[in-house]
C-alpha cells in the first residue's frame, strides 16, 4: 500500500472514531469499545483501528 493509500485509510478511520464517539458519547472513555464499533461497523481491520486509535487517540499516562 503506497503512503497516500495509508494516509487516505488512515484519516478513514479516524472520521469513522469521531462518528462512533459523537453518537455513544457516553462510551467515548471506553476505547476497545469504541474500536470494536468503528471494525464491526466499518469493516477496518482491528489491527489498523488499533493503531491508529494509539497514534491519535491514546494519552499516554491513563490507565
């Protein structure tokens, strides 16, 4: 997968956590939920959900 490709995937994801955490804001603190919803709904793979959660949503610091 080209850079571009990764990129375009990437921000995919991203739209499709903020749609999840907007509509469950109640859950919004619960990340394997919120990425559990953003594969079943999306179908992104859970390994690239989860990677791009850590790399844009994770603060590092809270349990």
């Amino acid at each position: 997968m080209t850079d571009r490709a990764t990129t375009i995937r990437d921000q995919a994801i991203v739209d499709d956590i903020h749609a999840i955490m907007t509509l469950y804001p109640s859950k919004a603190a619960d990340d394997q939920w919120i990425i559990t919803e953003v594969c079943d709904l999306s179908g992104h793979d859970r390994e690239d959900v989860q990677r791009v959660w850590n790399a844009r949503f994770r603060i590092v610091g809270v349990a």
